[in-house]
C-alpha cells in the first residue's frame, strides 16, 4: 500500500486557481454582445461617424485647397504687376540715361562747334593778313622794280637770285 500523503491545503491551490480563471473566462463571453445582434449596430454608428467626420475634414480641406489656390492666383497676379513696374522703372531709368548722354552730346558738340567758330575766324583772320602781305611784297617789289630799272637800261636780275 503507498503510503498516505498528508492533505495540505496548499496543493489544491493550483486547482482551484484555475477554476476561478476559467470561470471569469465564462462570465467575460456571456457579457460580451452577440456578433450579429447589438454589436453590429453600434459599429455601424461608429462607421457612420468616422466618415461624417471624415467627410467634415474633406469639405475642410477642400476649402483651404480652394482658398490656397485662390491666394496663389493673386500672388502670382502679384509678381507680375511687380515684374512689369521694375521693367519701366528699368526702362525708364535708361531712359534717363540716354537723355543725360544725348544732353552730353549736345554739350560736347556746341563745345565743338565754338571751337571750330574760332578756329575758322583765326584763319580767315591769318588768310586776311597774308593776303595783305603779299599784296604789300608785290606792291614793294614793282616799286622796287620801278626804282631800280630806267626805262632804256636792261633788266638785271637781282643778285643771288639764279
């Protein structure tokens, strides 16, 4: 005969540990609702909700969408108006260039052209005077010729002259 083994409260512990969990196993499916019954409809609620809020974001963004691309339109309206306003400020800004070098130019050439005044009276001044001068040599030389020839005496040329 095996020999009797003391009862000790203990070693029924594991027993009845796993009484008690699968009872609380138990007790958590009953609870739980059916699949196809009540569960069913509240996710169908939660579904409903999440794409009413998901459409809400939509509609949101959409508009933002709409409001951005409005916003870049005005920009980009913008720039260009800004573009064309440096292109005549540029244009005009060379503009003001060529005037202030044409009106150089003016200067330059009505310098130039005192210039040239003086120079042509200084020549006409210096044709006068050497016309004057060869006039007075060629009336000294006919009365030099006149004085130095007699009327019956024959022309001699003047000495060093050959």
């Amino acid at each position: 005969m095996p020999p009797e083994r003391a009862h000790n409260k203990w070693s029924d512990l594991p027993k009845i540990v796993l009484v008690v969990l699968a009872v609380n196993v138990a007790v958590y499916g009953c609870s739980r609702p059916a699949p196809g019954k009540d569960g069913g409809a509240e996710r169908i609620r939660s579904l409903e909700g999440r794409c009413v809020k998901l459409e809400n974001d939509f509609r949101t963004v959409t508009q933002a969408r709409d409001k951005a691309r409005a916003e870049l339109a005005k920009m980009e309206e913008e720039a260009a108006r800004l573009q064309k306003e440096v292109n005549e400020r540029i244009t005009a800004r060379e503009r003001e260039e060529l005037l202030a070098q044409l009106k150089e130019a003016k200067e330059q050439r009505e310098e130039l052209r005192q210039a040239l005044v003086a120079r042509t009276s200084e020549r006409d001044k210096l044709q006068d005077r050497a016309e004057r001068l060869r006039k007075g040599l060629q009336s000294m030389l006919k009365q030099d010729e006149t004085a130095e020839v007699p009327a019956s005496a024959p022309a001699t040329p003047p000495s060093g002259a050959n």
